[in-house]
C-alpha cells in the first residue's frame, strides 16, 4: 500500500512539472487541493491578483496541455500510476467513488489530499474518466472503457429510474436480472456514485427510504425487525443494531425501548417481545385479543381453542391466558369449559 502511495506521488510531481509557470502550478494546485484544501476560483484570484474569469481560462488552457502531454506519453511517472489506479478500479466494478478507491489505494481511511491526487490523475489521464461531483453524483474515477462522463451518469440514472419505478428497494441480484452488465459488483459500482442512492443488507433503494438509509432509531429498530422477518426482544433488538452496518449504533436499550413503545409499527406481543403490525399483529392486551376472537366466532369457543388462537398473536404463557379467561366482567364461562363473552356487561 505504501509503495503506491509513492506511486501516485511520483505521478502528480511528475505532472506537476509539466506546467514551467509558478503561477499557473498554483492554480492546479489550489484548485484540486493538492496540498489538501481546494480554493474558489475568486480566492485564487484574491491570491495571484487576477480575476476569477482569468483563472477559470488558466486552468482550462493547463489542464488541456497537461491532457494532451499525458496521451503523447511525455509523463513517464504518470503509466505505473494508471495501472494502479485501473488495477483497484477492476477489482471493485471499474468505476467507484474517489474516496472508496483512495481508501482500497490507500489501504486506509485517505486523507483530503490524497483524495484529491486521484482527482488530478483522473483527469488528466487519457486512460481513466472522472464524473465531477453536484447534488446528483459523488466525485467518481472510472476506467475509460466505461463510457464518458456523460455515458456514464446515464448508467446511474437508469439504475435510478429502475428503483424510483420499483417503489420499493431491489436486492442486487434483482437489478441483475433487469440490467445488462458483466457482472453484478459493475452494478452496485455504478449505482454508488448516485447521491441519490444507498445500500443495505445488499438491497439498493432511494436514500430518502428508511429501510435502507435509516436515520433514527425508529427507523434502525423497523429494518432489524424486517431483516429478522420475527418478533424480537427489545434486548436483542438492541444487540442487532450495535452489531449492524448503520452509521451510527450507539444507542441504548432504554432509548430503544422508549422508541418502541411510542411508534405504531411496533406491536407488543409479549414480555418486551415487539413485532410489525405489518406481519398482522394488533395492539391490545391479552384481553383484548381473547375478546376479538370471541367476537368473530358464531358459538362459543373451548379453552383449548382459545389459547390456540392467542398464542398465534402473543407470546405468552398458557396461565397468563387462563387467568385473563377468569375475568367475569369480560367472558363468561359455559358448559364443557367452554367461553363466549359477558354481554351482560357490554
């Protein structure tokens, strides 16, 4: 990892001198950030004592000159950082966010300047491709076979479009299926310079959709409980987010707790045992649940019955539901140990 961080060093130096004004090295420099910080075109000119319009023609002109140096092969340190560079592209899908190829470079979290020296080597190689960074799309580097920039912010709107249509979040072996590319990793590369985009448990969805960009707890809590696809303990639940991939999973039992008492998707069906109300649970006591099962039988149901039916919606003991059976006010109880409700009170 080191020897190609002197690599790509030796390239930007070698591309560096390239340019013979001081000036207009400056320009270069300031503008990617090479020295870890980039500048406004208006700061620049603050800097140098020109104007903003002069420096914007500068940097065109140098950046044309540097191109064109670069594909005649006047930058001899500039090939060993290109196979780099295309090496780690190819083993993560040929395209990829500058800052997820810098950190795989790298081996480590990259810093801003180093960020930064892949951007300049981007753009001035005629063997790689750099998608610009706006509200739309992350700063990426792409092989050049990939497409042009253009080509390939067209690829990210179509995988977009798919998931928009879709409604709901597409595992990435669906987006296989409905796109044509080589091999699925091409896929998850493309969609991750979209900001519009985001990734969880390999389903691919609309940055705004909790399910796979939650930004709070209960949103954390709904996709632990979707992704378990069964009631949990709020302990376990709690156990589950901390061993997730979320951004942030510092979160206490207790708050998770309070959280699942307070949102209606979550239902209690037991002693802290919480499930969707999606999977068609309901909300209630056990009370409540043996006085809606009373209510939608046309006769009067065996104990045995109805501790059947309960336990399909609470995870409860048997005596719990025998002693909630004892309350007169509520149920009666008939012949044969049989029980319909006390309309008597109702």
């Amino acid at each position: 990892m080191e020897q190609n961080g002197e690599q790509i060093a030796h390239a930007i130096a070698g591309s560096l001198k390239i340019i013979e004004q001081d000036r207009e090295r400056q320009i270069i420099e300031k503008r990617f950030g090479l020295n870890g910080s980039k500048e406004t075109l208006e700061q620049i000119g603050e800097t140098l004592s020109v104007t903003r319009e002069r420096v914007r023609q500068l940097e065109k002109v140098i950046l044309i000159r540097l191109r064109v140096a670069a594909k005649e092969g006047k930058i001899s340190e500039l090939a060993p950082a290109e196979k780099i560079i295309i090496r780690n592209l190819a083993e993560i899908g040929r395209v990829a966010k500058i800052s997820t190829l810098a950190d795989k470079i790298y081996g480590r979290s990259s810093t801003n300047s180093e960020r930064a020296g892949l951007a300049f080597l981007g753009d001035i190689s005629p063997a790689l491709t750099i998608v610009s960074e706006n509200d739309r799309y992350h700063g990426a580097i792409a092989i050049a076979d990939v497409g042009d920039e253009k080509q390939i912010r067209a690829k990210v709107d179509e995988i977009v479009a798919l998931i928009k249509a879709n409604k709901k979040p597409l595992s990435l072996s669906e987006l296989d299926e409905k796109l044509s590319y080589e091999h699925p990793s091409q896929i998850s590369a493309v969609a991750s310079v979209s900001k519009l985009l985001a990734t969880l448990n390999d389903l691919w969805g609309l940055a705004k959709w909790p399910t796979v960009n939650p930004k709070n707890i209960r949103d954390k809590i709904y996709v632990i409980l979707e992704a378990k696809k069964e009631p949990m303990h709020f302990n376990d639940i709690a156990l589950a987010i901390a061993d997730s991939n979320f951004k942030r999973k510092d979160v206490t039992t207790q708050a998770i707790h309070n959280e699942l008492i307070k949102d209606p998707r979550f239902v209690l069906i037991g002693r802290g045992i919480y499930a969707l109300d999606s999977w068609g649970y309901k909300k209630g006591t056990v009370s409540d649940i043996i006085t809606s099962i009373l209510k939608s039988s046309d006769h009067p149901l065996s104990r045995e019955e109805i501790v059947a039916e309960v336990l399909k919606s609470r995870k409860v003991k048997e005596t719990t539901i025998l002693l909630n059976l004892q309350n007169k006010k509520l149920f009666k109880r008939i012949e044969k140990n049989s029980y319909t409700l006390n309309l008597d009170n109702n």
